[in-house]
C-alpha cells in the first residue's frame, strides 16, 4: 500500500547504532537508573543474545579529590579551572575519535556550567557543543514536578549512603529550573522527560522513540 502524502515517514533504521546521550537533571530525577536503562535498551543497542557493557562515563564522578563525595568536573574550585577544562577537552577528543561509538553520559556540561554559575563562575560551552553536535549528541533533560521531590527523597534514603545531601529540597528545585534555562540555550537536541510516577522502562522507551524519530541512532554519518 502506498504511504499517502498526508502520512509521516517512519524514520529509516540506522545500519549501525551508536547513540550519544547525555543525561542531564538535578538530583532525584533518575538519571542513573535510566542510563543503565539505556545501556540495555533494544531500540540504542539493539537486540542482544548476552549482556555486555558499554561505554557509560559521568561527570559527577570526584575525580579531583580524594574524599568520597569530593570536588570533580562538576563542582571544581576556582583553582581547578584549566583541570576541568583540559578534562572537557580529553573528553571531546575521545568522542571523536571514537566517532562510531555509542556513549551514555550521566551529567556533563549543563550540570557544571549550572553549578559553577551558583558559585559567581561563568563557563561558555559553545566549544564543546561544536564539538559534540556534529557527532550526534543529543540532551535529555530529567525533570520531576516540585512536589514530588518529597516522595522521591523517601525512596532515596532507604539506600543512601549520605542522607544529609538530601535535606534541603529547595536546592534541587531551583537548580532544576537553572537547568531548564542552560537547556534552553544549547545547541544540541534537548528532550525534556517527566520522571514522576513512570517506570525507568517506559522512559527509556520514551527516550529511543524520540532519538529514532530525530534520526539520532546511527552513525555521525547520517545526521541530517
């Protein structure tokens, strides 16, 4: 039967995948368990007959201290600077140079250009977003409504290893709307995914049917 005009195309499968996603969200909105989703998920991977790892790298890691929960590529001192910035540039470098990969990145530069802001320290992205869109990198902003951070808390301290982080609320409601706005500024695809009351499953599927319809599974080579 012939598609009618008025029909859209379903997008063409990509020969190869190889998405590049990056999480991005303020606390207790899921990114983490929906990048091992992701990790797994049919419609990025495809159809697996063993599990394997893939690539799955976040910013959030304290990487420039020696404390647990210690300064990283996200909340870097102001002495740290040209760490962090070098650390970016390895990262982008690495990305193309291994252009036919996939990656899932849980937080990057939207969580740090938002942090180091709070903290009166102003970092333009453009670079690096030049860098990362012709490779196919696409955002999906978590978002939860303000009044389900409460409930989300709950569930968090069951298994928390440093409850107090999660005391005040108000800190991740409004760093949730400054990541709002710093994704409203990028370059790059943004998907912006409710979390609330919906399981990790039905969002990674919401988050493959929206990278397949924009064209953003297969190689750097086929972008539009």
């Amino acid at each position: 039967m012939a598609v009618q005009p008025n029909e859209p195309k379903k997008p063409k499968k990509p020969k190869k995948l190889c998405p590049k996603v990056i999480l991005e969200g303020t606390r207790l909105t899921r990114k983490t368990d929906l990048a091992f989703a992701l990790n797994e998920h049919p419609g990025l991977v495809g159809t697996r007959r063993y599990r394997y790892h893939s690539p799955l790298i976040s910013a959030e890691w304290s990487a420039f201290s020696a404390d647990p929960w210690g300064r990283g590529l996200i909340n870097f001192a102001a002495e740290e600077t040209e760490l962090a910035m070098e650390t970016y540039r390895t990262w982008a470098r690495l990305f193309e140079l291994q252009r036919y990969y996939s990656w899932i990145v849980d937080r990057f530069h939207l969580s740090t250009e938002v942090f180091q802001a709070s903290q009166g320290r102003h970092h333009d992205f453009g670079w690096l977003e030049d860098r990362l869109r012709p490779l196919g990198f696409a955002v999906v902003l978590c978002l939860r409504d303000p009044d389900t951070f409460a409930e989300a808390r709950r569930e968090r301290l069951r298994i928390s290893a440093k409850p107090e982080q999660y005391d005040d609320l108000s800190l991740f409601r409004v760093e949730q709307e400054r990541l709002r706005a710093a994704a409203a500024r990028s370059t790059l695809p943004v998907l912006e995914l409710q979390v609330a009351d919906r399981s990790v499953a039905e969002l990674a599927d919401e988050v493959a049917d929206w990278l397949a319809a924009r064209g953003l599974l297969g190689t750097p080579d086929e972008l539009d």
